[in-house]
C-alpha cells in the first residue's frame, strides 16, 4: 500500500492521535493525506501544535476526500454521527475502533458491508500496539490488505472471530491501563522502600518493558521466566508469597472479566 492513502479520522482523541502519530512514524501515511474532524476546540488547538499540516474539516469534506475512514468516537456517539448521513459512507472503507459496537449495527448505520470493526490500543503511539480485528463479509480482499497495512503499521494485527472482541478489548485494549497501574504500583514501591521517584519509575518502566520484550523474544512460559527470578529462600519468593496471598491473579483475571462484560454491554445500549 502506497502512502498516498486518504485518510478521514473522525474523533480526534486518545485513540485517534496514537494511531495517526504512529502511522505518521511508520510512513504509512502522509499529512497531507489526513483530514481530521473535530469539534472540539481544545482537542484541535492539540491538533494544531503536534500536526499542524494536518487539515481539520467538517465531517462531508473529510469523508468525500477520503478513501478510508476511521471512527474514533465515543460508543454512545457513534450511532449520531454514523447514521446522520449514509451517503457519506458509499464508496469508502470504514474502520471503526469503538469498544462493544458490532458489525450488524455498523454496517445498519453506514449502509453498506465494507466495514472492518477493530479494537487497537494506545501503545500505537510508540509503534508497539496490539489490534485485534474483524471485518464484514463485503469488505474485500484489498480492504483487508489496507486494514492489515494500516494497523500493523504502529504494532501488531491480529484477525479474529466477531464473537472475540469483547475478550481483546479486555485484554489488549483496556490492558495499557492495568500496565500503568502496575508500573505506579511497582514505583511506590519503590518509593516506599527508599528509592527517590524518577529513579523508581525509571526502574519500574524498564522492568516491565524489558520483561515483556523477554517473554515475546523467548517464546517461554511466564510462569518459567518467573521460576527463573525465584531463588529459594529469596526475595522474590517472599513477594510472590505476598501477590499470592493478596489475591493478584485472581484480581487480574476477574478484572479482564469485567471489561468483557462492560464491552458486552456497551454493545447493547
Ligand atoms: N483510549 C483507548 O485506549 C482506546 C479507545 N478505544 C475506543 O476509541 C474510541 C474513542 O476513544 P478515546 O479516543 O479514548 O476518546 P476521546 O474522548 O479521547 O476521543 C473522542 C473524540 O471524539 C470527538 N468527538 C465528539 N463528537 C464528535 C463528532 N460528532 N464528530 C467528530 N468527533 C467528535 C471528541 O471531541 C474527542 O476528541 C472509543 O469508542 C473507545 O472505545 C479503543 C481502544 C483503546
Ligand atoms: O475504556 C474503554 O472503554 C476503551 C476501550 C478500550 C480502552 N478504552
């Protein structure tokens, strides 16, 4: 895919800014070739200051410039925005990233099937996010292939069955928060125990990255690698004790529970 691609990224919040800062780093798309509808006016001054070439337009210039669209709105939005005006939507493949809106209700609002229903994460700011994705049975070949190059792009991109959305939003969308959570938590920790804070947060950030880069390079079992750092008698084993007794997997795992439910839900209203 050349970066000639147009572009219309409707929503220009949280999501919408890692995933264009990221492709914009991979040359996967251009500036020139982006146009941003916002009507927020504080969100736009950001626009302005970190991509001032990018053009912010209404939402019929953007969607007739473009040939594919992002919709990077609020679940309880997108149904206003996405419904207002079908024929803006003919001829255009559109990719929507919200949380629990499903392909039937996509492809009802727009009024046509070549809809790919997908579910990023921030970390495509940095290039390092995780999509998952699914699309609707007339999106074609090549609509595929744009999806694919555009998500994998700031990360990697998965396809997945429908019905496994609302367990990736769970997981990989909402995970770069439990991250943060735990990289604070790693850091007071530090903080508690004598370390001055940048020099803790700087310990904790690295920790968590070099460990994930480990367990993804490696191939091996978490639970080996976490063998590994034990050693009998240790300090580790005495922090383990304490996780284990406090209940931290069974914390993470009924909170991945409740995401899915919450995406479920989002689907509903
Ligand atoms: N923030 C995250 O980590 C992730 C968010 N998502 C999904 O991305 C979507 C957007 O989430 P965020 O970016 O976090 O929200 P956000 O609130 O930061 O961004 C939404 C943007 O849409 C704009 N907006 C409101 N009405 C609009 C309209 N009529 N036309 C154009 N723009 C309009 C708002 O001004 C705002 O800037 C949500 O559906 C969420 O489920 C998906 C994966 C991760
Ligand atoms: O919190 C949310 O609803 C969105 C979806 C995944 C991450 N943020």
């Amino acid at each position: 895919m050349n970066s000639s691609l147009k572009l219309a990224l409707v929503g220009g919040g949280q999501m919408g800014r890692a995933l264009v800062a990221g492709m914009l780093a991979a040359k996967t798309l251009q500036s020139e070739g982006i146009r941003l509808v916002e009507p927020n006016p504080e969100s736009c001054s950001w626009w302005a200051d970190h991509h001032g070439d990018i053009a912010i337009t209404d939402l019929a210039t953007a969607v007739a410039e473009a040939d594919v669209v992002v919709l990077a709105l609020k679940p309880y939005i997108m149904a206003t925005v996405a419904k207002q005006k079908p024929q803006f939507w003919d001829g255009k493949l559109v990719l929507s990233v919200a949380a629990g809106i499903g392909l039937e209700s996509l492809i009802e609002w727009i009024g046509h099937g070549r809809v790919v229903r997908v579910m990023p994460n921030t970390p495509a700011l940095v290039g390092a996010g995780a999509s998952g994705y699914c699309c609707a049975a007339a999106v074609t070949d090549a609509d595929r292939d744009t999806a694919q190059t555009l998500l994998g792009a700031v990360g990697i991109a998965v396809e997945v069955a429908e019905s496994q959305m609302d367990a990736v939003t769970a997981v990989s969308g909402s995970g770069p928060a439990y991250v943060c959570l735990l990289v604070e938590s790693l850091a007071d920790g530090g903080v508690l125990a004598g370390l001055p804070r940048p020099l803790a947060m700087q310990l904790a950030t690295q920790t968590v990255l070099g460990t994930a880069k480990m367990i993804a390079e490696t191939g091996r079992h978490p639970g080996e690698l976490k063998d590994s750092v034990a050693s009998p008698g240790g300090t580790t084993i005495a922090a383990l004790a304490s996780l284990e007794h406090n209940g931290f997997r069974g914390t993470v795992i009924e909170a991945v529970a409740a995401a899915a439910k919450r995406s479920r839900e989002l689907g509903k209203s």
